[in-house]
C-alpha cells in the first residue's frame, strides 16, 4: 500500500472493511469542531463503512448506521468527544432540495460532519472541506483518493497521513 500523495491529496487502497473502518478511526481521533469530510463514490464503494470507522474515532460506542430515512443522524456529546453529524444525500431528488435541510447549521455547527454523496450537493458544501472518493476495484479493495481544500484540511491530511501511513 504505496499512497501517491503531493501536499493537497492521498490515493492509496484499503485492502479489506476492517482497513476502511480503522483508518476512518484514525482520522476520526484527529477531527475537531466545525470540521466537514464529504465522501463521494459509487453504491457500496465504501463511504457508510468509513463514516462508521470516523465516529468510532470520535468516541461514538453504539451502532452507527446510515441515515437513509432520516438524511441527517446526530450523535451527541455525551457518547463522543464532539457531537457528530452523519449526513446521507442518497435520497435527495434535486440539489435544491438540500437547501431547506438546513445543513449549514451543522456545517457551521460545534460537531464534525461526514457527508455521504456530497456530490449532490456541491453547491451547498462549504468551499473548504475534505473531500475523499471511494472507488470500487475488486471485491475486497477499495481506492480512497483525498483532496484537502483550504488550510485547515491540508493540516489535517498532514497529520492523516503521519498517523495512518507513518508519513
Ligand atoms: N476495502 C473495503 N472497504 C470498505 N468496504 C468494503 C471493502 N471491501 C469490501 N467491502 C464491502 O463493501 C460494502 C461497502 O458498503 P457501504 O455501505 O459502506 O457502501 P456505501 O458506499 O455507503 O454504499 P451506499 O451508497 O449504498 O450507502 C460492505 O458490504 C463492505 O463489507
Ligand atoms: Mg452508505
């Protein structure tokens, strides 16, 4: 696992769910308020796994699981180190639709969010972010390409890297 990386992204691959999970751990333990991570990528590519492995970095102990119905499930204090936001696009119709789900309150919130299918709502994302594509390869590996927008998240795929890649 060669990541290829310059100073604003990281490609490599996770070789099995437990992997995904566990370095979705490590960048969970390294989240802080306010900050957003979008996951983009096909119908099980993976990004449900990773939001699990992220709250598991936050403190979350009880199931986490995809907010399909209800777009939005919030994780409070109490069970994490920060509230957590775990958001899910797949139902919305329309991009506009996203619009009367109120999102910049957890956007611009006090906890971390992680959005599934950000990328219908790429309007409504805020301009710096994390960005990370989950891609299908074979039954057991997924590519995992990240792209650090703004200050904030080249610190953060800094510090990712360092402590999942030992770079
Ligand atoms: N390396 C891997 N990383 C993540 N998941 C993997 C990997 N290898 C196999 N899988 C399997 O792929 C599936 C990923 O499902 P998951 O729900 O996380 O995808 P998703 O991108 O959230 O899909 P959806 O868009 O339907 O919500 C799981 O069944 C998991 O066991
Ligand atoms: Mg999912």
């Amino acid at each position: 696992m060669v990541p290829i990386l310059d100073e604003h992204s990281l490609d490599f691959i996770s070789h099995s769910e437990a992997q995904t999970r566990r370095l979705g751990a490590r960048l969970g333990e390294l989240l802080q308020s306010g900050d957003v991570i979008c996951l983009a990528g096909e119908l099980g590519a993976g990004k449900t796994c990773l939001a699990q492995g992220i709250g598991q970095g936050l403190g979350i102990e009880g199931p986490i699981t995809s907010p399909s119905f209800t777009l939005i499930n919030e994780y409070r204090p109490e069970q994490a180190r920060l509230p957590f936001y775990h958001i899910d696009l797949y139902r919305i119709e329309e991009a506009k639709e996203t619009l009367s789900l109120g999102l910049e309150e957890y956007f611009y919130g006090e906890g971390a969010c992680v959005v599934e299918w950000a990328d219908r709502a790429l309007q409504a994302l805020p301009a710096e972010h994390l960005w990370i594509e989950l891609r299908y390869i074979v039954e057991t590996k997924r590519g995992l390409l990240m792209k650090a927008l703004g200050k904030r998240y080249e610190q953060l795929l800094r510090e990712f890297k360092r402590m999942a890649f030992g770079i």
